[in-house]
C-alpha cells in the first residue's frame, strides 16, 4: 500500500536544465527503504536520465503528476504547471526575493492554491 507518492517533475524551466532530483538508482533505494512511499517520474525527453533507465529501476513512468503528494524539482517550476494542494521541493530563487521569480512566489503564496514549498 502507498502512503506517499513522490513525483519527479518533467523540467520545463527555459533555458532547458536536463538536471533531475533523483537518479533512478535513488529512486528505486528511496522505494526500497521506505515501503509506503512510492516515486513516480513524469516523462520527459530532456532529462539526463532516459525514462527507460527509470522503467527499468521499476519507477513507474506518468503523464501527470496530479496524484502525487510530493513534487520534486530542481530549478523553479513554470507557474501554468503548479499544482494546487501539492507539496513542492525544488530550488525556488526566491528567499533573497529576486525579481525574475516574484510571480513564483506570489503564485505559491496564494492560499487559494494551498501550495507548500520547501525550498533548499
């Protein structure tokens, strides 16, 4: 039974950053230390990993990260792929409140959305 599913975001931040938050390899151990938690990988063809090496790993592959409860990153995210109601994990740029990512932040801090961000 899966407790907590953890979803690797497709990169979608400009300039491409093929960089992913969890090697497959990483992935598969953080499944097999932590039975009731399950990580997922949205598909991507720019990752530095193929999603073959994932399928392989036994990380299963999605179109959507929509079911997941914990969505991890490393650069910002674009602000047409948040999610409402979503934990986020990803190095956001905005605790010295840099320009570029205002929008970011206010976007997180809607209460609408009810988005948490844990920001490294």
């Amino acid at each position: 039974m899966t407790d907590t599913k953890i979803g690797l975001i497709r990169k979608g931040k400009i300039p491409v950053d093929r960089r992913v938050p969890l090697t497959p390899a990483q992935a598969k151990r953080v499944m097999h230390r932590f039975p009731g938690v399950e990580v997922v990988a949205e598909r991507s063809d720019i990752r530095c990993y193929p999603d073959e090496e994932y399928g392989r790993e036994g990380i299963r592959l999605v179109d959507s990260l929509e079911d997941c409860d914990i969505i991890l990153g490393v650069k910002e995210v674009p602000l047409d792929v948040l999610l409402p109601e979503k934990t986020y994990f990803f190095f956001s740029h905005t605790i010295k409140k840099q320009p570029y990512n205002r929008k970011l932040l206010q976007e997180i801090l809607h209460m609408h959305k009810n988005i948490t961000l844990i920001r490294k």
